[in-house]
C-alpha cells in the first residue's frame, strides 16, 4: 500500500493554467510527472482537480473513460451544445472520446473534483488530449448521479463503506468511504 498526504503533493498548473490538479496516483510508466504510481493495471490517474471560478477546461477530447466525484461547489459540464448542471456529491461518467469542458458557476468558489481516468482502449500506449470545436455535433451520452443516494456495503472488515456508482461492460466503478476520513 502507498500512503501519502494530499498536503505534500504540490498542484500544477493543467490545461492551459485554467486549473491546478495534485496527481495522487498516476501509472509508474508515467514516470516524469511527480507521484508517478502504479496503483492497478488500469487506471491511468487519480487526482483533484480545482478550477476557480471563471476559468473552464478548454473543449476536449480523451481516450480515457473520466469519473468525476465532485467534492466542492457547483458547476456545469458541457457535451456540445448541452449543458449538464453538477453539484457536490455528484459522480459524473464520460466516455471515451466525448468532448467536453467543465466550469464552476458559483461566483467566488471553486468547483473541485476527484478525477479518475481508465485508458480506453485498455492497451492504448499513451492518453491524447486533443482540443476540439464545441460547434461540432456530439451526442452527449455522459451520466451523472448522486454517489449518496446508492446503497453502501462495508468492506475491509468494516473500516470503509463501498458506494457502487457505474457499471459498464466487465468494469465496475465504485466510491469508497473511509471512517476514519468522515
């Protein structure tokens, strides 16, 4: 197990300065940036990301599946044309290859999240972050729910609660809650 404090690791500024992220956990092949851990075989990242307010992700693309667990404020991301809005407590699924921005609508107050991302495809070599035009047409299939609302079962011996929050094909994401952390 690898345990470190979040306060250690420095944020940098990330896409274009509109946001500072900490790399909690990163693949070790990824060994340039700081933190760069191999925690399974693949997840690409685990992060927070903060985007103050009136700044937003420029329009983008992945090939990551991206879960998002917001954590502070409120915000809106953005498939195209449309507009989603999320708020604390939400988890967020965006697909591979969707483009999209996300941006806080509180004045004065950040919008944070979790930032989980799986390579897709899973043998894919590298993660290409590609600018795109939101004039394009997308079809937004991206979900957001509420992690609270979904049934939680203790695991390790009781000492976290395990939140099941998206399933897609044989991966299964899932929020875990440690007592010790509320």
């Amino acid at each position: 197990m690898f345990k470190r404090n979040w306060r250690d690791i420095k944020p940098r500024l990330a896409y274009e300065g509109n946001c500072y992220v900490r790399d909690y956990f990163r693949r070790r092949d990824k060994p340039s940036l700081e933190g760069g851990y191999k925690v399974t075989e693949y997840l690409e990242w685990v992060r927070r990301t903060t985007i103050p307010d009136g700044k937003k992700l420029p329009y983008h693309k992945k090939n990551v599946e991206e879960i998002l667990y917001v954590v502070q404020g409120e915000g809106i991301v953005q498939v195209g044309k449309e507009k989603y809005k999320i708020k604390t407590w939400d988890a967020v699924y965006i697909p591979p290859e969707t483009p999209h921005t996300v941006y806080s609508t509180i004045n004065n107050q950040p919008l944070i999240y979790m930032d989980y991302c799986v390579r897709a495809p899973l043998e894919a070599k590298e993660i290409h972050v590609e600018k795109v035009s939101i004039e394009e047409e997308v079809e937004a299939n991206i979900r957001i729910e509420r992690w609270t609302t979904k049934k939680c079962e203790p695991r390790h011996n009781g000492t976290c609660w395990i939140y099941g929050v998206f399933t897609r094909d044989m991966m299964k994401y899932a929020l875990c809650h440690h007592d010790d952390c509320a």
